[in-house]
C-alpha cells in the first residue's frame, strides 16, 4: 500500500517569544474593554460582602451549635 499525500504544507510553528508577544498585545486591547469600577462602588460593594460574609459566619454558627446540641442529645437518648 502506497502512503496518501496531501497537497497541504505542514503548520509552521511560531516562536515562543512571537506567541508570547501576542499574547501581551491581545491582553492590552481586552484590559482597554474592561470597565473598572469607581471607587465610591468598590467602597459599595465591598461593603456588602463583608456584611454577607458575617451574616453566613453568624447563621453557619447558629446552626452548628443547635446541630452539635441535637447529636448531643441523641447520644445521650441512644447511649
């Protein structure tokens, strides 16, 4: 059996530095799109994580307490 060819050349490898180069330009033109926030709505939104997060910490230890308290006493009924 003979081996087919193609009629299409083989992909020539770019260098790594010329990959590298056009990485960093198409990284400069999308952070051109990128719309930052100010600094009153960073403030803003900082604030609200910070708040949820201790609203998590204080409804995450509410509810290990009362589970730790629930197997307590169903070791204490079982046992």
């Amino acid at each position: 059996m003979r081996a087919e060819t193609t009629s299409e050349k083989p992909e020539v490898r770019r260098s790594v530095i010329q990959s590298v180069s056009d990485y960093i330009k198409d990284v400069r033109v999308e952070m051109t799109k990128v719309s930052w926030p100010t600094a009153a709505e960073l403030r803003e939104s900082t604030m609200v994580v910070i708040v949820m997060v201790f609203l998590m910490m204080v409804f995450i230890g509410i509810v290990d307490r009362a589970l730790s308290y629930a197997f307590e006493a169903l070791v204490r009924l079982v046992g």
